[in-house]
C-alpha cells in the first residue's frame, strides 16, 4: 500500500492535462474555457428566494 496519497493523476488541478485532451472535453460538453466552473452550477444556490 502506498503512502501517498491524493496523485490520481486526474490533472487538471496540477496543469498536467494534455492539451488535445483538454481541447477535446471543452469541444465534447461545448464548456466556455474563460468560464469558471461554479457558473454552471444549478443547484439549490442558484434557485430564487421564497
């Protein structure tokens, strides 16, 4: 078992991400790369208040 703890190897945190990669996802799910990513939340913060 490994000490260390929390490298998945995900990337994107870490800047490892490869750019065709990256380029592919932002195609795949049409995201807007100058957009942060809480801007497509919907959940329960984003509905009116009672």
């Amino acid at each position: 078992m490994s000490a260390v703890v929390g490298r998945c190897g995900a990337g994107g945190a870490e800047g490892f991400l490869d750019p065709a990669r990256r380029a592919g996802l932002l195609d795949r799910f049409r995201l807007d790369p100058a957009k942060k990513g809480r801007a497509y939340s919907e959940g329960a913060g984003r509905r009116p208040p009672c």
